[in-house]
C-alpha cells in the first residue's frame, strides 16, 4: 500500500485515562495452550512467558468476529487475552461454544478490573520509573506493574500503553499529576488511532471483513502454525496474494461525515466504498477510515461523498 507520505505528528494522543477494561479474560488449564492454538490465528505455541501477540478470532469462513493480545503467563496453562475494541463477553462466548471435553475454563475478568491507557512522552518517563528504571514493554511483550500487568496496547502509534490492574487499587493520580499526566479524551486517542489507520474490531471491521482487507494478516495471521477455524481461507487468500477491496485512510473539508457514507469517483460516478469511521481532526476538517474496492479505482481519479456531489474525499493510502 502506498502511503500519502501527510505528517499526523499533531494528532499523537498524550495523557492519561482510566476506566473499566473491556475485554480482560483469564483462560486457564491443562489444555488452555492447546485449546487456544485451535481457535485463533496466532501461533501461542511458540509464544513464551512474557509474551503478547496479537490474535484475530474469525469464523469458518474467514470472516473477523473479533481481535486480542494472548498474552502468556508462566505456564502454558494460564493465559490472558485482552482487547481495546472487542468486548470481552464476546470473546468468552466464541471460546466456551467449542469447548467439549477440553481441559479449560475461560473467565471474564473485566468487571474486577480497570484500565489505564497512558500515552506520550511523559507516560513513559513515568512508567520507566514506575518499572523500576526498565523501558516500557513494546509491542509483542508485556511486564508486572503494581500488581497488574502493563502491555503496549494496539492503538497504531507508539507510546500508549495500557495498564490492567485490580479495581480499587492504590490511588496514583497523584504521582501523575506531579509526572505531567493531563488527561486523555477518548476523542484524542480515537482521532489518533485512526490517523494511524488502524481499525475498531468489531465495529468497524468484523463480521462482513478478511483480515487481509485491512492488512492483518502482517501482524496477527501465522501462516506456518496449524489448524483453526477459518485457516483454509487464510491459507487460500495468502496464495492468491490480492483480495478485492481495502480499508483506506481518507480524509476531507469541513465536519466529519456519517459511518456508513458511500463514495464514488467523480469521473465515472461509480461507488467505490464507504466510510467505516470518521471523526473531526481539529483543523477544520476530518480523518477516518473506509472499505474501498480496489476494481474501481484509479490511480488518478478524484474521489466524492455519494450524498452530497462535490464534496472531495481523499485516500491517503493509494493499494
């Protein structure tokens, strides 16, 4: 994918949020590491303690019902899968409907425990310090916090963490204060995640998307593992190398537009997509992210929102 080459340096979220977790779920047993290796994309038989990878959980078919870390813990029965985006009684229900004699049991953790996403440059000093003068965990590993566990969460930018720990914990607002920790919107860290291109699962790709339509495939598909569900269709469309429609950064003039708004070349009149998700990017315009289809596009065409003609969107992602 060739990229617009735009500068959204602005748009980097800093501060800090914390709030319930929304997906933190426990899976435990003789047979977790086995079990999980069946049902999701990621190779966690390969995965050590310490480790986080992203996972993605599809139908037969290949279809995204959602997406986690796996995170290991010290043995390979004991195992934690959290998420930004898919809920964790999703999560739970996808496990347990293909649970039949296996050793294993799968809580959902999140209603006892809270969130705190950290992002930017003073969220890292003060996690260097909190971690006793060790970095902050980059993608792929995860580290002990306070009792909690502290991973680089999946938000398309670096610097932002997410720190899970037991609710009603020791207060540390204090010590954020002092580091220089404001407070971060859900509006700043939704506008820089997707000016980063990266998608809400499921909400914003899911059920009627292939993880290759959104380039997944590069950060959580192994091809070299084993059976799971849906891993004939991966294995199929990695050997054909191209899938048919693409989710894109865009952007335009003026208020944010509408999920679900079509798009269509101005040359030809032609739908090409839709928007997926859009918010406002604080310049007077707007940034999100749409599924386009790659046959009708042209290297050179200009693009518009299919209910109000003239109205220009760009891709800054040319397939």
């Amino acid at each position: 994918m060739e990229n617009s080459g735009l500068n959204y340096a602005f748009l980097r979220a800093s501060g800090v949020r914390t709030g319930l977790a929304r997906a933190w779920v426990r899976v435990t047993g003789e047979d977790a590491a086995t079990f999980l290796q069946g049902q999701c994309t990621q190779d966690v038989h390969k995965m050590q303690a310490g480790e986080a990878r992203m996972a993605l959980w599809l139908t037969l078919k290949g279809r995204v019902i959602g997406e986690s870390l796996v995170l290991r813990g010290a043995s390979a029965s004991d195992w934690w899968l959290w998420s930004a985006f898919t809920e964790g009684e999703t999560l739970k229900a996808r496990l347990e409907e293909f649970i039949i004699a296996d050793d294993v049991v799968v809580e959902d953790c999140g209603a006892g425990w809270e969130q705190t996403t950290l992002a930017g440059e003073a969220a890292r000093a003060w996690l260097h310090e909190a971690l006793g003068g060790v970095e902050p965990p980059t993608e792929g590993a995860w580290a002990e916090l306070r009792g909690g566990v502290v991973l680089a969460g999946r938000r398309g930018q670096e610097q932002v963490w997410d720190w899970l720990r037991p609710a009603g914990g020791a207060s540390v607002e204090t010590e954020w204060a002092a580091a220089g920790l404001g407070e971060l919107t859900e509006e700043a860290l939704r506008r820089a995640r997707l000016a980063a291109g990266v998608p809400a699962i499921p909400d914003e790709f899911g059920p009627a998307d292939l993880p290759q339509e959104a380039g997944l495939e590069t950060v959580a598909i192994s091809f070299n593992k084993g059976c799971y569900l849906g891993q004939e269709v991966m294995a199929r469309l990695h050997a054909m190398g191209q899938v048919r429609r693409r989710l894109v950064r865009v952007t335009g003039e003026g208020a944010a537009v509408a999920k679900g708004a079509g798009l269509r070349a101005m040359a030809t009149g032609k739908r090409v997509g839709e928007v997926r998700a859009a918010v406002e990017d604080g310049r007077g315009g707007w940034l999100g992210l749409a599924m386009v289809n790659l046959l009708g596009l042209d290297a050179g065409a200009d693009f518009e929102l299919e209910a109000e003609p003239g109205r220009k969107v760009r891709l800054e992602d040319r397939p």
